[in-house]
C-alpha cells in the first residue's frame, strides 16, 4: 500500500503541476504592481499554501501527507495565475523554500515530502519573471538515477530533487548561472548536501549542471557535487560572506556505526570553492595556517599585576615606619 501511494506521488503530482502550468493564463496587467483585489487574492492562496505545506512536512499520518502535497500543487499554480503574482514574496510559507536571484529573472520553489524513514521525495517549480505565467515544473527522479549522478546534464522532467537553501548568481564565458545548495534527505542511514548549477538554454529552458567546478582531485569533471555524510553527522555546506566563498567541513572515512561498511564525518577542518573567472576553484583545508612558534598561553597570575586571584585591587602593604637617626 504504501508502495503504491508512492508512485501515485511520483507520477501524478508532476502531471497535475505540468497541466496547471499549461493552461495558465497571460497576465493582462501593464504595470509592475500588484492592485488590491491580487493583492487579497494572493493574500487568500498564502493562508491555504501555509497550512498545506505544513501539513505537508510535520502531519505524522502518511495519508494526510500525501494528500497536503496532491492538493498544494494546484493551489499554487492557482495563486501564481494571479496577474504580476512574481512580486508576491509569500513571507509565510515558511515550509517552502522560495529563492530569487539578484537579478531577479526567476525564482524557485522547492519543498520535501517524507515518504517512510529510508524514502524522499523533492517538488520544486520555477516561475520566470514575466508578464504571461511561465512555470517549470521540477521532477524529482533521482531514485531512477546512478547512486552518484554527478556527471550528466538534467532537465526540470528529470531533475535531481533537493530542498534548496541558497543560490548564488555568477557569470561565465557561456552565460549566466547560478549555483544552487541544497539538501537531500537521501536515506535512512545517510543523508547528503547538493552543489548544483542551473542555467537556462537558448529556447529559455532550465538547465541542471554544468562543468563549472575545477577540482584537481578528481579524474573527470563533476557537473554537481554530491556530499554525502553519516545521518549521525551535522555538515556545514554554505556560501560565507566574510571569506567569499562555499565553505564546506572536510569529510573523513570511518566505520560506519550502524554496521554499514565506511562512512564519512567531519574532521574539524574545512574545504571551499572559490570563483574565479566564471570557474568554481576547489580550495583544499581553507584554514591552514601554520605559526612558526608554539602558542604558549598567557600566565594568568603574571597578567593580573596588582589584582588577586578573584581580580580584585590587592591592597597595597603599608611601609613601616622607622626612628630616624
């Protein structure tokens, strides 16, 4: 039964997304802004998206779960029909990540459904910024892929599924794109972090994966990196404002504590990818500094001159007096 309700989710949900993006209507609006009848209407469609989308990731009933995410397809195709709806940010949809570029050509939805303990399942959309309602559906089949998927391009039909949390926008040589990071539940035992690139073509569709990265350690290009860890584990894989670039912890092989073989965890130390020319450069261990003496701590005693132990102002030992001659 359970199977079955999966493919039902696997199948059905991209079909219903794909004919409600098909039939959606030109936006006859001529101004950038949203009047107040779309403005309630959207208003409307965020109460409804909220509660489903939260239904969607903590309802504890499978059914209801299943059912949360059959039903928030249309609703958001629904809400997104709504004319200049792009300027609509949906603050509230806090189960759903929506991500904007800076130069905000497009912006995509993606949200996960948990199936059972080992399965997951990803949904995305990405509505471009124009005036008639142009939306590419996102169909998760990574369960169809090779277990590293890392050196194809795919299309949005067959896409493989994260829950993104930050897109970073770059130039190159061929074009625009953008670097996608996101997560993947994966499975029971291991879960993973996605570096993905997405690009549009010259017919104006989406893109995913391009041979951006340079890494020195690995054979053949990668056109996504897959970082895959212990569920035990807690990876850090973010862009960091401070050292402008992807920092991402050093992964190290241990035996796996759930008598699966090798696994990987965190050393302590971090890698990093930097842009360079378009090109995402591979930094092996970010913080490698050597010092050329031991660090010896400071005497704490020695930097308290005139305090005691408690840093309290040491009383002064009055002189004694003396008879003068």
């Amino acid at each position: 039964m359970r199977l079955l309700m999966s493919l039902k989710i696997n199948f059905l949900f991209p079909c219903l997304l794909m004919a409600a993006a098909l039939t959606a209507q030109p936006r006859n609006s001529k101004t950038e802004k949203l009047g107040a009848a779309a403005l309630e209407r959207l208003k409307i469609g965020e109460d409804t998206l909220a509660l489903l989308a939260y239904a969607v990731v903590n309802d504890s009933i499978e059914q209801e779960r299943f059912a949360a995410c059959r039903a928030l397809i249309p609703t958001m195709v629904r809400a997104l029909k709504v004319e200049n709806s792009f300027l609509y940010q949906f603050d509230r949809l806090k189960s759903i990540s929506i991500l904007a570029p800076p130069d905000s050509s497009f912006r995509i939805f993606t949200w996960q459904l948990f199936v059972n303990d080992s399965t997951y399942r990803y949904y995305g959309a990405i509505q471009m910024n124009s005036r008639e309602l142009k939306l590419f559906p996102l169909f998760d089949r990574s369960f169809e892929m090779d277990d590293r998927p890392v050196s194809e391009q795919l299309p949005p039909d067959r896409w493989y599924g994260a829950l993104y949390y930050n897109l970073r926008q770059f130039d190159t040589k061929e074009g625009r794109k953008y670097l996608l990071l996101g997560y993947d539940a994966f499975e029971f035992f291991a879960k993973r972090k996605v570096i993905d690139v997405l690009s549009f073509d010259k017919a104006g569709k989406p893109v995913f994966g391009a041979p951006v990265f340079d890494n020195p350690n690995v054979k053949s290009p990668e056109l996504r990196l897959l970082i895959e860890y212990s569920a035990e584990a807690s990876v850090r894989v973010n862009w960091d404002e401070e050292y402008q670039m992807v920092l991402f912890d050093h992964l190290i092989p241990t035996p796996s504590p759930f008598g699966r073989g090798i696994t990987f965890v965190p050393d302590g130390s971090y890698d990093g990818l930097r842009l360079e020319k378009g090109r995402w450069k591979f930094i092996d261990k970010v913080f490698n500094d050597v010092m050329s003496e031991t660090p010896m701590p400071e005497p704490i005693l020695e930097s308290r001159q005139g305090k005691d132990i408690m840093g309290k102002q040491k009383k002064q030992p009055q002189k004694k007096k003396t008879d003068r001659p």
